[in-house]
C-alpha cells in the first residue's frame, strides 16, 4: 500500500530562497547606480539654481550702486541682495562642498561654479547644463 506523502505548505524551498535573493541583488544592482544618479542631477540643479540667484545679485548690486563691467562685487554685496531664505543666504556653502562665499565675482563676468564642482559633477550632465555659467 502507498503512502500519500504530503509536503508541508507555507515554506519555500532553498532553491526557490537563492532566486529571490538573485532576482532581489539584481534589482539592487539596477536601482541603487540610477539613485545615485539622480541624487547628483539633483546636486547639480540645486548649484545652478544658486548661481541664477547670485548672478542677479550680482546684476541688482551693480546697478544701484552705479559699478562699471568688471568691477569686483564683494560676498557680502552678493549675499545682501540674494532672498533671505535662499539656500545660498543662508549657507554659502552647497551639498558637494562649494563654497560660493570663497568664489570672486564680477560685474558682468561669468559667475563661475565653486571649485571642485566640475570633479564632483561634471559628468553627471552635459556641458551645456551650465551655460552661461562657468564651470570649475
């Protein structure tokens, strides 16, 4: 006479176990470079928004005060004429570590990026993201 073997229900097999670990590690493998990706797009947005803000600091400062092309604008002009609860007022220093208080500045010249910015994230978005700023 056969016995009806009946096998326990609720439980995975081991090889049913080491597809989902696969299948798990392989969607990790995908999604965590693509976060990491968009994390420093992010990065980068917020610099260029910063940079549009100073460089109409830069302009408003230089108008009221009368300055000629190429005369140097001190941070704390650009900080007096930036949004008081901008990011760049409050911190001049960004995420990646750019410090927009060390930068020089001038009427009508390119605002530049703090240094580093272009090792940090220059390959992250083309080149043209950042026209007409100047990327360092």
């Amino acid at each position: 006479m056969m016995k009806n073997r009946v096998r326990a229900c609720g439980a995975f097999s081991v090889t049913e176990t080491v597809l989902l670990i696969l299948v798990a590690v392989l969607l990790a493998g995908v999604a965590v470079p693509r976060f990491l990706q968009a994390q420093k797009r992010s990065e980068a947005r917020e610099i260029l928004e910063d940079l549009q803000a100073i460089d109409s600091a830069i302009d408003q400062y230089a108008i009221q005060s009368g300055l000629a092309p190429g005369s140097p604008v001190p941070w704390t002009k650009v900080q007096y004429y930036l949004r008081p609860d901008s990011r760049a007022a409050t911190n001049p220093v960004n995420r990646i570590g750019g410090d927009y208080s060390a930068t020089p500045y001038s009427v009508d010249g390119p605002v530049p990026t703090p240094v580093g910015t272009k090792a940090a994230l220059g390959g992250v978005v083309a080149e043209e993201f950042w026209k007409p700023y100047e990327l360092r």
